[in-house]
C-alpha cells in the first residue's frame, strides 16, 4: 500500500464520523428549510435549501473580505475549542468554559480601557494577559475543588458560569460602568485593540490562535506534562502508580483551559468588540464545546472545525439577504451536528460503514459524566 493512500485511510477513520455527520446535518437542515417555505409568501421551494447552501458558501468564501469575516469569526472559537479539547484529554469535560470566557473578556477590557492612551506595543499584550489570567483564575476554581475533594467539574463548571454572568454585570454595572453611555459598558481601548494586519479587521488575534493550535499540539505529542495529561485521562489509577500526580495533573489542566477560554474572549473584545457589555460575547463559549466535539478534541481538527463555525456565522448574512432563510438555520445545523456525532451508530448506518472506529474519547468523558459515574480523570482521594 502507498504512503498516500495508507495516510489517506488513517485520515478517513479519524474523521469519517465528523464530516458524515456534518453531512447529515446540512440533510436534515434542508428539509426543514423546505417545509418552512410552504409558510412563506413565495410558497414551497424544493430548491430553496440549495440556494441557501450556496449563498452561506458566497458569504463565506466568495470574496476577501468574506474569508476575512470567517477568519475573525473562527479564531475566538479556535482557542475556545482547544480549552473543550485539552480537558477532554485529561478526561474532563470542561462545560465553564463560557464563564472562562467572559471573565477573560472582561478583564481584557478593563485593563485595555485603563491603558487606551499607553503605547499599542504595552497596551494589547497586557490586556491580552490580563484576559488569559483572569481565564486561568475561573479555571484553576473547579479543577482544585475535582482534584482535592471529587467535586464533578461539570457541577462545578456549570455554577462559575452563572456566577461569572451575575457577578461580571454587578461589577459592570457599580464599578466599571464607563460614563456617557446609554448602557452598561465599559471604556474605549484606544490602543489596546489589537493591531489589524490585512483589510478591515484581519487583526493578529487571528494567527496568534493559529499558533496556538501547534503550540497545545506540541505540549500534548511532546511534552512531559502533555504525556502525564493523555495518561491521566486514560487511566488516573495507572497514572497515579506509575508515579505521576492526578491532582496536579487535573488542577493544571483545568486551569491552561481556562487560560484558553480567557484568551479566546480576549481576542474577541480587543479584536472585534472593543468593549464589554452583558450579551456582546454571544454564543461562542458554548460553541468552542461544539467544535471541540466535531474536532475529536485534536488540535488540527479543531482548527477546521472552528474555522467550519466561523463560515456559518460569517456566510449567514447573506444567506438571509438573498434568499429569506433566517440565520438561525445555521444554529439548527450546529445542533444537527452534534445530535449526530453523539449518534454516531446512526451515521454508520446511513452511510453503511461497515468497519468499526474507535470509540471517540471526547464523546466517553461526555457520557461517563453525565451518566454520573465521573469523568475519567477523577482524582479524588
């Protein structure tokens, strides 16, 4: 067998599952795009799901400024995604990763507002730390509370994003409102926000998330720690007599991704929004477990994954201009995606895959979590 098509085949088995259940999806989406026609005032369209699939590709991919806007969309969801992923490899399922994001970006923001006059070169690396840290603090809480005393991550996870939410809008609103607005807000970033290298908005958040999807690729395939993180969500008992340390290990993975998830909602405030207020962050938070999922919690297809997500969001637009399907066709579609990546068996039967593929190890932390047995990589003593 050649070089190519022995890569070609270990290329397929790992991402079969995640394409074909993307196909799917894009299936099942069309067909509720076309009974929704018949409510309409130009009545039932068989071929309305088409035009709409080529105007989101148009809009996504049909101009500069279009793959700039899925580039800008993708690259918070690239850093979201890989602080889902490196959980998952720890065996935790990180679900705090939308309060990661929020405290990030709002950190971000403050100290980018606090240093809107100081030199960009100063500026946008400190607010850009600050909103990494402030990521790593929210992280570090949950993955200390699942090494120490067994406390399940997701619980745990699932109250620091409401308490993220709540406590962010208080302080927003009694401590770091700007003045002169209409709304709760915070200051300009003046030079904090980011610098843009190519057009409008291609900012360098962009490749800064690019690198750092071989940087977590490098730490996991090559390093000690990452060793100890893939061990530790295999087999924690193992780990643990093979003289690693599962409380370390768990509360320092729980904590870069949360750095992860600060970064990611750094890039978005300094990069895109320039301020934060409650609602501007969106749905990315949930959406990076999204593409984490479809991504197989492996770096590289996380990147494609996100940069999947970024063309929904930046192709909608036009999508609805030209053809009248609403933008929250595309919010069907990504939970399409994920029903069927969860019913993975459905999808070997659709597509009638014979041979088996390996059970998905980011799929099993979800199951085993919220079956209640604990994920994989539980340390209590």
């Amino acid at each position: 067998m050649s070089w190519a098509r022995r890569t070609f085949r270990q290329a397929w088995r790992v991402a079969s599952i995640p394409l074909l259940a993307t196909l799917l999806a894009f299936i099942v989406a069309a067909g509720v795009v076309i009974l929704s026609s018949a409510f309409t005032s130009t009545g039932f369209d068989l071929f309305l799901p088409l035009a709409a699939y080529a105007s989101l590709l148009v809009g996504a991919f049909g101009s500069g400024n279009g793959m700039v806007n899925t580039l800008v969309a993708a690259a918070p969801l690239v850093l979201g995604g890989l602080a889902v992923g490196i959980g998952f490899k720890a065996g935790l399922f990180n679900i705090g990763v939308p309060g990661q994001f929020l405290v990030g970006a709002f950190a971000a923001a403050v100290v980018g507002s606090a240093l809107a006059s100081a030199p960009t070169v100063i500026a946008a690396p400190l607010a850009m730390l600050a909103g990494a840290a402030g990521g790593a603090a929210f992280g570090f809480i949950p993955g200390f509370l699942k090494a120490r005393t067994g406390a399940h991550e997701v619980v745990t996870t699932i109250m620091l994003n409401n308490a993220a939410f709540y406590l962010l809008g208080w302080v927003l609103t009694d401590f770091a409102r700007a003045p002169g607005f209409s709304f709760s807000r915070t200051g300009e970033i003046g030079n904090s926000a980011l610098p843009v290298l190519v057009g409008r908005n291609l900012h360098i958040g962009i490749p800064l998330a690019f690198l750092t999807v071989f940087a977590v690729r490098w730490l996991l395939d090559r390093t000690t720690i990452g060793f100890e993180i893939r061990t530790v969500g295999q087999n924690p008992s193992a780990a643990r007599y093979a003289g690693m340390r599962p409380v370390f290990v768990t509360t320092l993975t729980m904590t870069l991704s949360g750095l992860l998830g600060g970064l990611a909602g750094a890039v978005q405030t300094l990069g895109v929004i320039g301020f934060y207020a409650a609602g501007v962050a969106g749905t990315v938070g949930f959406d990076s477990i999204a593409v984490a999922l479809l991504g197989r919690s492996d770096p590289i297809g996380i990147l494609f994954a996100a940069i999947l997500f970024g063309a929904f969001r930046a192709g909608a637009p036009l999508m609805q201009i030209e053809t009248s399907v609403p933008i929250e066709v595309i919010d069907i579609i990504q939970a399409l995606v994920i029903l069927f990546l969860a019913a993975d068996l459905l999808v070997r039967r659709v597509f009638r895959i014979r041979a088996a593929t390996p059970v998905i190890p980011d799929l099993a932390t979800v199951t085993q979590t919220w079956a209640g047995g604990g994920s994989a990589g539980s340390t209590a003593p």
